[in-house]
C-alpha cells in the first residue's frame, strides 16, 4: 500500500533561514506527488505538483521541491522563511491519475521573528 | 478561492444525532472526494464519487454515507453521533476520475463538534 511520511511534525525556523520539510513516500512507480499548504482555520491550499519531467518543480510562494526516485523523497524546500509561511504542510502521494490521493501525517512549521 | 463550495461551515450536535454535509465541485469537475481531518488522525480519505458512481472508499465508517448527484454535488451523511466524530470534514473536487494532473482542490471545511 501506498504510504508517505514526513519527518518532524514539528519545524521551528528563524525568518530569512532556510525551510527544509522532508517527505518520503512508498511507491512501485513513480507517482504523482504534492505538497499543500493549510492555514489556520482554511482548507488545504496546492503548493507545487510533481507528475512528470523536470525533477524540480518549482510552486508558489517561493517553494520548490526536489522529487528523487533513488531516495523515493520529494523534501520542499524555499530559501528564506517568511513570516507568513508559518501554517501546516502536507505531503501527498498519487499512484496514479484515476487514484485516491494519500497524505502524510502533516509538517506544522513556526516561523520565529 | 479554490472554487469548492462546502456548507455548513460549522456544525455544533449532539452525541446520537444525524447532520448533513454538503460540497458544490468547482465548475466543470466530475470527482469528489471526502476526506476527515483530527487532531489524532490527521487526512484520511473517506469516499470518492465520479459523475454519481461511487469510485474509491477509503476509511469510512458505516455509520456515514455519500452521495453524488446529477448535477454534481455530493452530500456526507453522518448518523448516530459520536464525540470522537468530532473533526474537520473536507471536500475536495478534480476534473476527472483522475484529472490531467490528479491534483484536487479543497474547500474549506465542515468542522463538525459534538457534544
């Protein structure tokens, strides 16, 4: 079954450092994979995609993320944290287009001043 | 604005007790999926429906229900009530069963507490 992880529920960052959110996930195939954003009290917001080609795929709001098939990882990363990045991040893993999407657990970053 | 529609917004019962959810997919998406959101089980997938058929069912209990309709809303019928159904319901829609890139798109909530 598939499955996805995401290391640290919790990431505390100082504004302007840089934000690492790792996420493995679990796949006999290369999937499709996600990274969403949740705001206090709003749904879950798309932050980038991962389907196929580039392997870096570059989203909203700075971020960026990396997917590698050896490592079977898809870590977002954005250079220099805002304030405003502070909210709950969601890896997320597809099989394939006619599948339900799996999430991970959550990643809730803190941004300190 | 995601263009999913999902009322009520909040919802306050009591233990035993039957509410209704309700999602309106973005304009032209046939697939909608629920999922549930808590503090000790995080997202987990509940049900998919594509253009009124059921189409993928995940961890839901059989005290709830869905459905989709022709003109492509879905309602969450949850019945018998109790306190740990206490969470946020989410809908989400996509273009197709899959949709070209199977991504979804959420609205923003049903939290649901109860009593």
């Amino acid at each position: 079954a598939q499955s996805v992880t995401q290391l640290g529920s919790h990431v505390s960052v100082s504004e302007g450092a840089l934000v690492l959110l790792r996420c493995n996930y679990s796949s006999s195939v290369p999937p499709y994979l996600f990274w969403y954003v949740q705001y206090p009290n709003q749904g879950l917001q798309l932050l980038l995609k991962y389907t196929t080609g580039a392997t870096l795929v570059k989203g909203i709001n700075g971020f960026e993320a990396e997917f590698k098939k050896s490592e079977t990882s898809f870590h977002l990363t954005k250079p220099s944290a805002h304030m405003s990045d502070a909210a709950e991040y969601f890896c997320a893993v597809r099989p394939n287009s006619y599948d339900k999407v799996i999430f991970g657990p959550g990643t809730s970053l803190s941004v300190i001043p | 604005d995601s263009g999913v529609t999902q009322t009520p917004k909040h919802l306050i019962t009591a233990t035993g007790q039957r509410v209704t959810l309700r999602c309106s997919p973005r304009s032209g998406d046939l697939s909608v999926y629920w999922y549930q959101q808590s503090l000790d089980q995080g997202l987990q997938f509940l049900i998919q429906y594509y253009n009124g058929e059921e189409r993928a069912k995940g961890n839901i209990l059989e005290r709830f229900s869905a459905q989709q309709f022709p003109d492509l809303h879905s309602e969450l019928n949850l019945s018998s009530l109790e306190l740990g159904d206490s969470a946020l319901y989410f809908c989400a829609s996509s273009v197709g069963a899959g949709g070209t890139t199977g991504e979804l798109f959420f609205g923003e909530g049903s939290r649901l507490t109860v009593l």
